[in-house]
C-alpha cells in the first residue's frame, strides 16, 4: 500500500514538472513571437509599399506612352520652309537668329537701312548687298561692302550712309533688331534673290542721286528703287 501511493506521489510530481516546463517553453515561444511580430509586420509592410511604388510607376509610364503615342498619330502643323517666308507671320514664327561676323554686318545694315521696309523691301535691301558680295566690282565680304568707304573721313563717301553719318549705331529698337536678323538669317542661307534682279544699287524716293539716270533700273520694291550698273 505504502509503495502504491508513494508511486503515485511521484507520478503527480512528474506531471507537474512536466506542465511547469511546457508552461515555460511556451512562453519563451510567445515572448519569440512577440518579438518577431513587429518585425515581421515592418517587413511586410515595406514590400506592400516597395510593390505598390513599382505598381504606379508601371502604370505611369504606360500613361507617358501613351500620349507619345498619340502626339506621335496627331499630325503637327507644318513649318514653312526657310527659303520660303513670305509674310511676317511665318517670320515671327521663326526662333531667333544668330551667326557669325557677317550675319551681325547684314543684320545691321538691314537695321539702319531698311528696318521700316516690309518684309519684301527687307529682302530687297539684303539682295543688293549680297550681289555686291558677289561682284568682282564691290569687296568680297559682307562687312567689307557695308564698311566701304567708311575710312576716308568723309562724310558723304561712304557706300551706306549710315557709315558716315556721324552717329553710332544704337540699336535702340529690339524687336526690330530682332526681325531683321532672322532676314539676314534667311538671306545667307540661301534664299534665292528674285526681288531686284541682280541690282547692285538702291536709293529711296526721297532722292535722286545722279547715278540713277545712268543706271538701268530693275525694280520698285518697298520705298526704295533698285539698279544694276
């Protein structure tokens, strides 16, 4: 009898150690658990994210192909070719112009001489100066053919008055200096010079220099006259 219960005794003893080690291994587990969640959950968090950021830029360059690809059916309005301007508008429609030592000497003979012209007599005006460029007759370059003259101190010998007309040239009106330049521009690129045909003088109908009745005149355009020698 005495060895049945001590048996048993130690049966509940057993079991007991048994619950008390399972009880704290169990709460080492949650404790481990409970460490892990936030981790866990940061973790999944951040994907969730990183996931969702690659989602919307997927979608926001399809978005961009798209409209590339729409603008790209969409016909554009067609530009006018340069050597085909005609009308002011089309030249305001132009980017500004620029260039070398010989645009800027166009561009300022067009700015003393012609700047109140249309743009026909503009064209006229950059045409005598290019056929004299041309001309065995006249100095080779543009910014010689606008200066000629100009080093002899006189005040009339000048082949451009405005050279020697005692003032400096200001440039006082930009967007003037501005149009002219886009025809100087135009002009030495190429565009063909129908306008005077071939003439190598000008002079506006306020005067009449006494070279005009020896010359043949060869066009009207604008305020001025146009002669071939």
């Amino acid at each position: 009898m005495k060895t049945m219960i001590a048996r048993i005794a130690q049966g509940i003893a057993i079991s007991l150690t048994g619950l008390v080690i399972g009880s704290s291994a169990m709460a080492g587990e949650t404790s481990v658990v409970k460490k892990q969640a936030p981790t866990q959950f940061v973790s999944g968090r951040a994907t969730m994210e990183s996931d969702g950021s690659i989602r919307v830029a997927a979608l926001s360059e399809t978005a961009t192909a798209r409209k590339s690809f729409w603008a790209f059916l969409k016909p554009s309005k067609p530009k006018t070719p340069i050597d085909q301007i005609s009308t002011m508008a089309e030249l305001d429609a132009m980017p500004r112009a620029d260039g070398d030592a010989e645009w800027h000497c166009l561009t300022e003979a067009l700015y003393f001489e012609a700047r109140g012209e249309n743009l026909q007599g503009q064209f006229a005006v950059s045409e005598v100066i290019l056929n004299r460029r041309d001309s065995s007759k006249f100095p080779s370059s543009v910014c010689k053919v606008i200066s000629q003259g100009s080093k002899s101190g006189k005040k009339h010998a000048c082949q451009f008055s405005y050279k020697c007309d005692g003032y400096a040239e200001v440039f006082s009106e930009g967007d003037a200096y501005i149009q002219v330049g886009k025809v100087a521009r135009i002009m030495l690129d190429g565009k063909e010079r129908s306008l005077t045909k071939g003439a190598t003088f000008y002079h506006t109908g306020a005067v009449s220099p006494r070279w005009s009745r020896k010359f043949e005149r060869t066009a009207k355009v604008g305020r001025h006259f146009f002669y071939r020698a």
